[in-house]
C-alpha cells in the first residue's frame, strides 16, 4: 500500500515514533489493580474506560452463555451461534447501543452490521470489525471482544467529544467461527467479494439441513438490502483486537501482538477403508485394518509437518462398526495443515509428502493394505497485512506498552481480518489468551488486558485516521 | 484325561484309525453341487442330511433377520440380540422341536436349555452346545450352525433310529456374545462356575439399564429352576461346531479345523487425556495432544504384538471435543491383545512393554506430555482342550475329508467350549468362513461345509460315546 513518496516516509517514520507524541493515561475504572500504561493517540489522550468495557463484555455475555465452570457469574463459557436466537438478541443490543452513541446503522445481505460515527469529512469508514457469534463451546473473548473494543472505542470518542477526521464504524461480521454453517469468515468473504453471496446464503445449518444462512438471516430481521460487497459500501481501512488464542505473548511476557499476516491452511477429510474382522481369529496377515493405518498417518503427519516446520492436527476421527474385538473397517478423520508462508510452496510440499508418506502406510505398512481417499475440503492462502495498518497497530501499542512488550505475530487462525485485507489495509491487534486457551469455555483474558487491546485499537484507528487526513495512506 | 493305560491305547490308536472304519457316504438333499464325503462314524455309517441342515438354519434366521444385502431369501446379517423378542422365538421353536424328536427338555436358572435325547444306560449326556444369539450386526452362522447342527444330528440319529451308549444333548447357552449384557460366554462360564449366578444375573442391557439378565429371562419365560451349575447339572463332554470367523481354513484349503484350545486374552481400556487448544495458534511445544499420543500408541501396540507372536487390536476410540481446528483433550480407546500360550508369560510381557511404551510415549514424545490411564477389563486365560475330546474331533474330522483338509487349530475367538472345558472333555469342529469374515452381515460359509461340519460334530459325539461305553474316557 506504498503507493507515494510520502506514504514511504510515513511507514519509516512510523518505526521511529516522535517520543513527544506518549502521553500517560490511566485505564479508568475500578479494576482492583489499574493498570496504567502510555496512549499513542497523539493529541487525542483519550483513554478507554477499562471498567465499563469488561462490564459491558459481561453483561452481553447473558446471550448465549453456557457451560458453567465455577460459582463466579463470570465463570461460564459461551454457546452463541451465528444466527440464534441468543445472536439475534446480542445483534439488537448492538444496533440500539450504537443508536444510542449516535451511530448510523446498516445492514448489508450476509447480516453484516455496519455502525458509523461521523467524522469531519464524508468518505467510507475506518472499521473496527470482529464477530459476536461464537463456537459451540466458546468462550467469553473470542469475537466478542473485538465488538466490544469497537464499542467502547465509539463511547470513549464520544465522551470526550473527539472529532475525527473521517467516520469510523464498528462492524460485527456475521457467522465468523462457522460454526453452525460451516464456512468460517464467510460473510467477510462475501464482502471481500471471494466467496458468492448466493453460495454464502445456501449454507445449510449442520444441525437442521432445512435452515439456511438466508432463511436464517430472514427470521431474526437481519436479512439487509445494502449489498454485501466492498465496492459498493467500502471501508478505508480495518482493524481488530482478538485474543491471540495461542501460548505466544503469555510466553514472551508480551502484552500487545502487532499481528502482520495470517497464516495459510489447508483442511483435508481422509477415508481410510479397510475391512471388518474378529480381532481374535484375525491373524496380522489377513487385516486390512482402518484405524491402525489411520493411527500411523496421523503419527506421521505430526513428523512431516514438524520437518516443514508447519502445523498439523486431527481433530475428528470416526470409526465403523466400533466393537473392543472387531478390527475397524472404516475410518474418517481430518487434518487441518498450517503454514505462515506467503506463498504456497511449504503447504505444497507438506501436501505432497503427507500423501506419498499415506500412500505408502496404506499400502505396505498396513498388513493386506487399505483404501485411502483424500479430500481437501478447505484452502486458505497466507495473508500478508499491508504495512499501512501494521504499523498503525505497531505505533499504538509501542506507546501503550512500550516496545518491549510489543511482539510482531502471525495469526495462526483464521479471521474476518484476513478475508477483508485483500481489499484495504488490514492489522489486528492480539492480546494474551491465559494458558494459550481459546475455543473452550476457560478461555481468559484478563480485565486489564483486555483495556490494554481496546486502547491499542482506538490508538491504531485514530493514527490511521491522522495519516489518511496527511494523505499518507 | 489320559487317566488309564488303556486309555492311552485309545489315543494313540484314534491317531491311525483303521481303513476299515470308514465307509463312503453321500451328504443327501439339492444342494446343486452334491457334496461327497467319508463318514468316520464306525459301524454308523449314518449321514446328516445337508439340505435339511441349511433348510433349518435359514428359516430360523426369520427370528432377528437384519441387514440385508441382497435380493436372495439368505442375503441378510443377523440382529438377534440375548433375551430379546427375536431370541426367544427362536427358543421356543428350539424347544418345540427337541420335544418333537423325543427329547426331554430342561431349562436353568440362566435359560441355558438342555435337550437330552436318552440313550442306552443313564448317565451324563455327551452335549453338542452353541447359542442362538447374535451380534446386533452379526451373521447367520455364528452360534445358530452350532445349534442347528445338534438338531440335524439329534433328527439323524433318530432317522436311522441309532441308540447311542449314553444319552446325548443339544444345549442352546444363554448370551454368549455379551452384546446385550455385557459379559461374553457368561452363561456357559455361570454352568462351569467362574462367573458367579448373582452377578450374571445382574448383568443391565447396555441400552438400558433397567433390565437385567433375570429380568429378561423372566418376562421371556426362560428363567428356569434347574440350577445352572455343572456340579448339580453335568454333561459328560461338550462338543461344538462353529465357523472359523478367520482366513486359516480357507488360506490352507482345509475343511475341518481340529480345535485344540483357546487364545488368551485381555481386554484394556485406554484413556488419554490432553488439553484442549486451537490448532492454528498453538505452536507443538505448547500442545498436549490427546489424539497425537493415542495414534502413537496404537501403532506402538502393533510393534510389540508382532514381536511377541501376539495380536493386538483397537475396535473403539473416541475423542472430545471433536473439531477440526480443535486440538483433542481427551481420547478413549479400547486394546484387544490375544497370544495362544497357555501360560500367561507371554500376555504378561506383552503387557509390560505395552504399558512401559505407552508410558514413554505419553512422557516424551506428545509435545507437553498427556496423562495415560489404563485400565484391564477383561482377561481369558488361555485354554488347552483335553485330549479326550480333541482325539474324537479329529478322528471324525480325517475319516469326514482325509488327513490332507484337517487341521490343528487354535481359537482365536472365545466360545462356550473354552468356559466348560475345565469340567470335562471338550473340543470344537472349525469349518470355513468365507474371505476370513466374521460378526459381518455378509458372514458366509457354504452349504457343503456346514454339512461337513454337522458330519464330524455328529461322528465326534459317536466316536466319544464309543469311548466312553468302552470305559476309555
């Protein structure tokens, strides 16, 4: 996104921040422990209010909330799906709340919900976008955050009656986990314009196949008639504070992730087909056995995948007819294969080696053999985030933390971030994920952190705004 | 059992028994291909009646006939569960029909029924014993040609109007597969003394708990008064004719498997359990792959069979929570290991080195590390079938298709003549299955061979009554 002279200047000049533009702020509220830290809002010294933030997570948190752990009213995990009457509900208190901070709300065809804040000048908004559905067995952060952060954002600005150069908004994606219609991001694919709307409303619920995401969209009134595309309602820019949902930063004592890209994946379903028999009168000879073939493919996938230095994992696997002494017949599992490399070349060559290394198991290692059918059922390429939104995020939490507490990261899972950033700079903003937690009820962050990832996104906005009025974007 | 000089003789005269025994027989009915056969019952040279046999078998497959696969009458599994509707229609035409050919009909406290044809001088009947029920997903043969088989040799004898020296029996043992009430042979292993009445009787359906095995035997009216117990209720001998449900018949082009014992057996439960995580976003050094560990071990479990001379197999695994970008937290599988040796030492090591391995696994090679629970629930020893019976099995089974299509053989499975070999002489007639299959809807073995082994299970109960008037057993 380098396309002047001056937007070359701006991304040096963003590595080396002006000292004179931290101030200290204080994260108002009361946290037990403030946690205080430095702004890099640059003549905006607006602070979030952490108290008011975590509360507002809480209290929205009531729609959905499942899979209690403990007697706090905190301790639950969260089982809002995309489209439910629990998201419908968290949908509402969105649009009136943004309403209410004097936002002009939109609705676009996937359900999107586009909330903008006025700014001195017309143009199309910098977004603060992430998602309010969450996984079956979610937690209290994942998605929810990032909404809430936009909220928060929207409210701070308000309170202290800061005008910003351009309208920002706070866009809730629909369906982000995918979880009950199974394609993730598939409404900020939609948008992006690399997923077809109608193929995105076909979407059957996995539950009940005659629930659409359309016919879904219409039932809880949020079937909208702005079209979902970015041509025709465009954002400037987006940005998302998420949970970093892995070990990294809680391991590195890093508060803020300068997230510069997103990883690529490759999700495959694997059949492995052997044959029945009596595991005593069955000698080795004569087996064709489907779980023993799919155990070593799975043992080997791991040493593949550690040799290309990428990620591989099964998380599903189903067997037939499943009896202590009847040797498998039949066996299905899924591999899910990552990589941060831009291009595919690692991903193609991890492909290449897990489907000779099964051929070869299937084959020979497998006593009578096996039929293996492999299947990739989903690809998404590496991201690379243009630089004007990295380092808007890079400056904001440079100041709000200082540089030691600042990691460049790649986001090892997907997000609505990755899909728009082929349309407009693009960052996140990643703080820690207590014990590397996510997609399950225990997943934590903690009340200051999370005010640490809101403020670093309001900053981040807030600078992208400034160098688009400079014209250095 | 070789208790006598004289008896000694005999064993080692059965091992070369005279030409002259044998007499050209022809197995009657409309088979399409008539098979031919040599009868090794001396001086009875009476032959089943082949189409009579396989008749019986498939109309009384019409109680539990399920899964079918073909177009023809015969194309469909069994689904013939203990106790249920479907078994007890088939007892009662069971019990019918020993009544019809003069027997004199008992049932125990565990519904085992004894149908006793009387002989010449009273005593302990010589007993041809199987079970009428099935897997839920089982075949026509397991089991049903053993009884079945009795049948055809009770209406024989009682054709050609041969009086045998002690009375005979055909005895139907109650659950012997354990689908329902979860313990195999149990009946047979109540009679014999090793399971104790009260807990066979407690025994819940896995599908509900509310019905026992009492219960059930009582709404069926099969809860009988005469005490299952060897002791009180004996049998002289226990002869069985069961498909192989293995290749080694097939594969050697034998006829009639000669079974000299049973494998041994333990049965484990495995349980893995890891940590829940995100699949993009937890790097290896951070995981505690539940799923990754139980692969490693199942392949593992394989290794240290194959050096052992050993099988060992896993029928069931199941994981939590189950997503595709879900690293596993918890994994559940079952390990079935088998060893003919009828001294434990060898199951013992294998064991040793499968716990020591799997432990190793778990500590080192599973990134974090997983905690390993196992759990035995199940052990067999092995079993050595006395001379007595084996000798008969297999002087019939070499006179029935010569010495070439015998064979020695160890069961793989376990049977009702395992439980009751430690009270008397026992031994089992194998005859093919069809590609080695087995507890499969589509189990076969074909008309000639179920008549072959009704033959030598008819001749065995001859030869053993022989021996027995002759004071040799």
């Amino acid at each position: 996104m380098l396309r002047s002279r001056s937007a070359a200047l701006a991304y040096s000049g963003a590595r080396a921040a002006p000292r004179s533009w931290a101030s200290r702020v204080i994260v108002r509220g009361d946290l037990g422990r403030r946690a205080r830290f430095l702004s890099a809002a640059a003549g905006n010294a607006v602070s979030v209010n952490a108290d008011r933030l975590n509360r507002t997570i809480h209290e929205t948190c009531r729609w959905g909330e499942a899979h209690r752990f403990g007697p706090d009213p905190t301790e639950t995990g969260m089982c809002r799906l995309a489209l439910t009457d629990s998201d419908a509900e968290a949908r509402r208190w969105f649009v009136d709340e943004m309403k209410a901070q004097g936002c002009k709300v939109s609705v676009d065809q996937m359900g999107n919900i586009f909330a903008v804040r006025k700014g001195r000048k017309e143009g199309a908004p910098t977004a603060m976008g992430s998602h309010l559905d969450t996984q079956p067995s979610g937690g209290r952060y994942d998605g929810i955050l990032g909404i809430i952060s936009g909220v928060e954002a929207v409210r701070t600005l308000n309170e202290h009656n800061i005008e910003t150069e351009y309208p920002v908004a706070v866009v809730n994606w629909t369906n982000e986990e995918g979880a009950r219609f199974p394609q993730s991001v598939v409404s900020s694919s939609v948008y992006a314009g690399s997923t077809p709307l109608a193929d995105a409303w076909a979407l059957a619920d996995i539950a009940d196949a005659s629930k659409t995401m359309k016919s879904e969209l219409e039932r809880i009134g949020f079937l909208g008639s702005v079209p979902c595309s970015f041509d025709a309602n465009p954002i400037a820019a987006h940005f998302e504070l998420h949970i970093e949902q892995g070990p990294i930063l809680e391991k590195a004592k890093a508060k803020v992730g300068v997230v510069t890209g997103g990883q690529g994946y490759r999700w495959y379903d694997v059949q492995v087909s052997g044959r029945a028999a009596h595991s005593g009168s069955t000698p080795f000879y004569s087996r064709s056995d489907a779980l023993l073939c799919a155990a070593r493919i799975i043992a080997k996938s791991n040493e593949i995948a550690k040799e290309h230095r990428a990620l591989a994992t099964t998380g599903i696997l189903t067997l037939e007819p499943g009896s202590t002494n009847v040797i498998p017949s039949s066996v299905r599992f899924t591999l899910d294969v990552r990589h941060p490399d831009i291009k595919p070349d690692t991903l193609d060559a991890v492909e290449r080696d897990l489907i000779d290394a099964t051929f070869e198991i299937a084959l020979k290692e497998s006593e009578l053999g096996c039929d293996v059918n492999w299947k990739r059922t989903s690809v998404a390429n590496a991201v690379q985030f243009p630089p004007a939104g990295v380092e808007c995020v890079k400056e904001a939490g440079v100041a709000v933390v200082g540089e030691k507490k600042v990691l460049e990261i790649v986001s090892g899972a997907g997000h609505d971030s990755c899909a728009v950033s082929y349309r407009c700079p693009t960052s996140m903003v990643f703080v820690p994920s207590k014990d590397g937690l996510s997609h399950n009820p225990r997943e934590y962050t903690s009340p200051e952190d999370c005010a640490i990832g809101a403020q670093v996104l309001l900053n981040a906005v807030l600078a992208y705004d400034r160098r688009r009025a400079a014209g250095l974007v």
